[in-house]
C-alpha cells in the first residue's frame, strides 16, 4: 500500500511488515526468492496531516508522521518501535595529517560510511539487546558496535573490533529484544551496508546502504523464536540434510595424496574414533584447476573414494569460484566460449587472481551460468564425492578487490559488482545445489564461506579461518549462536582453529565445546601442526572420542532438531534467552549454549581451567555426567577436568540416542533408546531407584539420503514414557510412511 511517494507498506502477515520506497519495486530479491505471501490486511485507520496518517494490521498499528517517519506499535499501544528524528551525534574528525600519522604506525582509519545512499534510523530505548547479524565476531550481543556488509576474506584473527565489522557473510537480519517487547528487522539490500547498533549514540541505532533503496521488513511477536520463524518464511528454511554430514569430518589444508587420505581414514579405524567424512582442500587439483584432479597425487579418484565407502567415509572437495585463466583448459575454454565470466568495464572478461594464478570468475548472477556450473559438479559426484564445500566466493582477490563496476551481465539484467557482490557466494551455493539436487538425487551437502540472507536453503556454512586462540574458542559460540539467529542453522566452526597452531588442551576444549555442531569438522592450515584426534598422544584421543561418541549417540536428537527446524527455522544451537527470554541473566550468556530445548551445554572455554560457572535457568537440571538435580535460576560452580565438558538436561526430557557407531549408515541402524531424565526420585525399592513421572516425545526418522520424505515415505512417532509404570512406554506414530522402522525402541531412566 502507498503511503506517501516515498514509502509503500504491505502486510506479508499482520505482524511483519515490508517497507519499501518505490524503486525497490524493481529490485529481484536474492533472499525472499519463493515469492511474497501478502497475507495480512493493512488499513488505513485516520489521516493526519498531508503524509501522515495510522495504520493498522490486526497485531500492529504504524503512526506515520507528516515529515515520513513512522512508529510501530502493537494493538495495546505499546510502542515497540519509534523512527528517531532527533539531532545525530557527530564523531570527532581527525585531520589528514592525523589520519596518516595513525595510518603510519599501523591503525586502520575507517571513514566509509558516509557514502550510503539512505540511512534508516531508530530510537534505542537503553533496556534493549540486539542479536543476529550472521558472523560477526565478538559477543551474542551486538548493541554498542557498527557493522559492515560486505563479504570480505580476511583471515587476520577475528576479534570484536572495528577491523572485523565486516566478515565473510551478509545477513543484514537482526533481533531487538527489550524487556516488553521483541521485534526483527531485515534490510533486504545486497549492496555494501552499515549497521550502526548504537555506536555512534546511544540513543539510536542505524542501518543503511551504498546503493538501492530501503527495504526492509518489520517482524513482530512475542518471542524470539517468533522473530526466527518470520524471518525464516520470507528467507527459507534449510531443508533436511543427509544424515551423515551431521557426522564428525576431517580437513586438512592439504592431504596430499590418496595415500596419506587412505592413511588418515585408517587411523580413525585403528583409534576407534567415528568419521563420517574426509575433505580434499585445493592441492588435489591439477594446478588449482577446478573440476580437475592432480593426476601424481589422486591418479584415481574413484578408486580412493571407493576404497573410503568401505570404511563408511565419504569424500569431499573443494570448489572455487576463481577459474584458471588457461587457453586448453576446457572449463576455462567454454565458459569463454559462451560468455559466462564477468566483465571488465571495457568488456574484456575481468581477471584477477587467486590460488590458480591469473583467474576469472563466472558470472552466477546468469542462470545459464549457474545450470553450467552445476552440472559441472557431475564431474565430482561421478568419482564418488559426496559433497562439495564452495570456498573463496565473497569472491576473494589476491590482487586487490574486484572493482565495483565489474560487470555481471546476468541473461540480459546487468548488473554491477557493487551491487552482487554479497551474494556471489549465495549465487554459487545455489548454483551447485541445485547441479547436485538434479544430477545426484541425494540431498545436496554444499558448505559455503561466503553467503547471504537466504543461502540457508543451499547450504552449510563455516565460519571461515579462525584461529587456534582461545579468544577464537570463545568467540565461535557467540558466532555460531548469532548465525543460527539469522537463519543460518546449519554451521560450524574449524575444530582446534585454522590458522597458527592448536595445543592439545585447545583441540579438547573445541572438540567438546562444538559437541553437538551440525557442521562437525576440524580443519587447519597447510603450514600448522598436524591436529588429526590422534596427533597427540592418547589422553587427547580419547578426550576426542569421547565427545565424537557423544554427538553420535545423540544423532537422532540432532536430527530432530533439523526436521524441527524445516518447520520452524529455529537454530539447533540456539542461545539460552530463546527459551528463557524473561530471565534478563540470559540475555548476554556467551560462554552456554541450549541444543533445542532440552540440553544445556557450557563448555569450559579458558585455558587452564578446571572449573567454571555455569548458570542454569529456571526449572531442575540434570548433571549430564554425575545425574545430579540441580534447580536452577542460579550460578552453580561445576568441576570439569580436560575432559569435562558440563552438560545439563533438562528434567522431565526424553532424550532420543543412538548406539555406538563408526559411521552413520541410517540403514543399519535398528535401535533407538529414549534416556528419559525425570525430575525427582520416588523412592527405592528392592535395592532399585524408582523414579517418578512421565514425558512425551515425538521423533522423525526417513532414510536419511534423498527427497523420498518429501513424497511422504517418513515416520512421525509420538513417545509417551511413564517411569511408574512397569512397560511404561507407549508408541504411536503420527505418520507412517518409511518402511524401515526400528527393530527396538527402548526406554531408558537416567
Ligand atoms: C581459505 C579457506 C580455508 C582453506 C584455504 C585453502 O583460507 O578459508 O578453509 O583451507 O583457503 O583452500
């Protein structure tokens, strides 16, 4: 609906709004890409003045003022979010010859952001926190510090600082949670932006764009979750994943050869510590020639990944954009031969370069470009590889960025640089999961670096070189936390850090501290020490096994989480003020985190230390280790050796839990457990704790690979389990459509 020339409102629902000037019409979304529901019913309610005028939907009520700028309140005349109109506070400049005698020793001088070509401004009300924002380094919450999009390769340690405000990935998506209300607001703008989340000034924060116009969505609710599962009905939700690539997965930057790939496969074998998947970084290619392979070191690709099935591990590669600029080589050859690279201003194909040397780069903003590139992919999945981890595509540049007017022509829609690039990776996650979708048939596993509001339907993301630092330690829970807030569930962080090196002590707390991590993987950098589980000595082998066993044994639970979240878009990480949102001691809980709502993890996080605070929220907890019942709204003090990781379930929980494995082959697994973890003890009886209560409990299961669920063949159980009760299990199913059902189902008391 228009509102006045400059701002038009429509009611995808009755509680999120799109807000958008009349340019933006024209604009294609990258993110919302299903098309918009307008759902809810936007009235005018009475005029005020020339522009003003309220506005209603039947949860939100917009009070426009005459000069354009707009409050949003709920139906009961709350004021959830007011334009702020108010004198902005300006930062001291420097001089020039300040600026260089700074830049002269070393800062970094950032004076960019006065180049948007609108700004969007609203009041802080100072009771609020603010989440979301994707990657971002430093703390789940983002008040007080400016951003940047704009996704940026640089693999200098990650800290909390201006340096870091932009990453590798653009969700300009985020949450404000205050004490009475909560609401998200998504700047659906693929140019460079800023988000200013009260740095400038406490009174408001900022949000505004180099290019395009504003056009945003406002999404109400009562609840975080709320926000997460609006934003995740514009953006998509990630779909079910194969169940082995929630298994453990190792890297190296680089094997390199089969022989060391075979070696490394054995050694898990030989130390009894499950893998579901080994990863051939760069060096495998012949010259960084993507969709070739070295013909010295993996002479047979097939071969190798045959010979790892029969130890139940797959194979995955690596793919970049930057594509060798070299006549005779034939991806090169035919994606000149049919335009699909990007273009100089002058019309040249534009190059720069990366690891093969002198690169272009395909133009994936071309439809055409992405139907060649994924098939492609065909080249890989024939030799057995079963996922492909898309890596370099912000795109990086070793010779300086791309400009800005490099050009995507995009099947007749030019575009430029500046307008694509924080979508470029999203654009090639898609490219390649929709080739895999098509040619493979199983659910695509595509791992993205580079991404952008949305890429969540294409793919996993990691968050990039990081750091053996426990400060990086640190900071991946934030990190991850604020991902799965964006929409992004699907994610993990380089197990023992990429860069420089990991200590034993660091490799055990990161392996126990992403313990339930979709994205499970440890990786690091070519020049590092070796941090395979086994490379030093056994006490951290088996720390190492220990919680790889863990994240098996509760694979179904993770499942469910994932099927849960196709539903809902709810993280499987998730912080814990999204289910104790009105305990203000969670709102800024860095160092914890709650996998789906039933256990609380909170991993040791600091070197040296064998003991940490924990706080548990409402309700009575079980000490995952000790079965102790906890009731909590308190900090509690847990011991926790090297190889302790502090875990809480909570009570009155069906756990589902799988047996020992080595792989995860869905098709062989016949027995499911449910650790029920009852609040109180009802007494003992002949020598034997009798526990009271009961607890429900509803499982997903299908085959685990391909898109059969999607034609129905799943099964929905519904558990109930009264602990008072001899044969207190009860099973229903809420939908029987999966033939291969469990040959035991027991329940367990814990
Ligand atoms: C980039 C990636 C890293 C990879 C390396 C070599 O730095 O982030 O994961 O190992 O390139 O391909």
């Amino acid at each position: 609906m228009e509102i006045n020339k400059n701002i038009s409102i429509d009611a995808v629902t009755d509680k999120i709004l799109h807000i958008y000037s009349k340019g933006a019409v024209q604009a294609e979304s990258f993110a919302v890409e299903a098309g918009l529901p307008v759902e809810g019913t936007l009235q005018k309610i009475t005029a005020e003045g020339e522009d003003g005028g309220i506005y209603a939907t039947k949860s939100l009520e917009i009070r426009m003022h005459s000069d354009g700028a707009m409050d949003i309140y709920d139906r009961d005349g709350r004021l959830l979010c007011a334009e702020y109109t108010g004198e902005r506070a300006v930062q001291q400049d420097l001089t020039e010859e300040e600026r260089e005698q700074m830049r002269q020793e070393g800062h970094a001088i950032y004076d960019d952001v006065g180049n948007c070509s609108f700004q969007v401004c609203k009041c802080l009300t100072g009771d609020e926190v603010i989440y979301g924002l994707g990657d971002k380094t430093g703390f789940l919450n983002k008040k007080g510090y400016d951003y940047m999009m704009w996704n940026s390769d640089n693999p200098d340690p990650q800290v909390e600082n201006q340096t870091f405000r932009a990453m590798y990935k653009s969700i300009p998506f985020f949450i404000v949670l205050r004490e009475e209300c909560v609401y998200g607001i998504f700047l659906d703008n693929t140019y460079r932006s800023y988000f200013d989340m009260g740095f400038e000034s406490g009174e408001y924060y900022w949000f505004g764009a180099e290019g395009g116009w504003p056009d945003y969505y406002f999404i109400a609710g009562d609840t975080i979750a709320d926000i997460i599962t609006g934003y995740t009905s514009l953006t998509g939700r990630a779909p079910l994943p194969q169940m082995w690539t929630l298994g453990y997965q190792q890297s190296r930057w680089s094997y390199g050869s089969a022989e060391e790939v075979l070696e490394i496969a054995k050694n898990f074998r030989k130390y009894g510590i499950p893998c579901d998947a080994i990863h051939l970084d760069i060096d495998y290619m012949d010259h960084f020639k993507v969709f070739t392979a070295d013909s010295k070191a993996f002479p047979d690709i097939k071969k190798l990944s045959d010979e790892l099935a029969a130890m139940g591990i797959k194979l995955v590669t690596i793919i970049d954009p930057g594509t060798k600029l070299e006549k005779g080589y034939d991806v090169y050859d035919e994606g000149i031969r049919n335009g699909y690279f990007a273009k100089d201003k002058d019309g040249s194909v534009y190059q720069n370069v990366v690891w093969p040397g002198d690169a272009v780069f395909p133009d994936f903003t071309s439809k055409k470009v992405r139907d060649w590139w994924g098939g492609l992919t065909k080249r890989l999945t024939e030799k057995g590889i079963r996922g492909i981890w898309n890596d370099m595509n912000e795109p990086a540049s070793f010779d300086g960025p791309l400009p800005d007017d490099v050009v995507f022509g995009g099947d007749g829609k030019k575009r430029f640089h500046k307008e694509v690039h924080n979508v470029y990776g999203h654009l090639m996650a898609k490219a390649t999961y929709d080739g895999l979708r098509e040619h493979d048939g199983r659910r695509p596993f595509v791992i993205t670096r580079a991404c952008y509001s949305g890429s969540q339907k294409y793919s996993t993301v990691w968050t990039g070189d990081n750091q053996s630092l426990w400060a990086h330690l640190q900071m991946s829970i934030p990190q991850l936390l604020n991902l799965g807030m964006s929409g992004m569930p699907m994610a993990g962080t380089d197990i023992g850090g990429f860069g420089s090196n990991t200590t034993p002590e660091l490799l055990c707390r990161w392996i126990e501290a992403s313990c339930f991590a979709p994205l499970f993987r440890n990786h690091t950098a070519k020049y590092t020490k070796k941090q395979e589980p086994w490379q030093f000595g056994e006490e951290v082998a088996a720390i190492n096994r220990k919680y790889i066993e863990l994240h098996y044994k509760f694979l179904p639970y993770l499942y469910d989480l994932c099927y849960e979240q196709t539903k809902t878009g709810l993280p499987i990480l998730r912080p814990l003020v999204m289910h104790y949102q009105r305990d203000r001691e969670t709102w800024e809980c860095n160092d914890e985190y709650m996998v789906g709502s039933k256990v609380l993890a909170a991993p040791v996080v600091q070197q040296g230390a064998a003991a940490r605070m924990v706080y548990l929220p409402e309700g009575v907890w079980v000490d995952y280790w000790t079965g102790e019942r906890i009731t909590g709204k308190r900090y509690i003090v847990k011991e926790a050796a090297l190889d302790v990781c502090p875990l809480y379930i909570k009570a009155g929980s069906i756990l589902p839990a799988y047996g020992k494995m080595q792989s995860i082959e869905p098709e062989n697994i016949d027995t499911l457990i449910l650790e029920y973890y009852p609040e109180k003890k009802a007494g003992r009886a002949g020598g034997v704790s009798r526990w009271e209560g009961s607890s429900r409990y509803e499982h997903y299961q299908d085959n685990g690979v391909d898109f059969a669920y999607e034609d129905g063949e799943y099964n929905l159980y519904v558990f109930t389990f009264h602990a008072m009760r001899k044969n207190g299990l009860q099973v229903q199913m809420l939908h029987e459509g999966y033939g291969r059902k469990y040959k035991n189902i027991k329940a367990v008391v814990r």
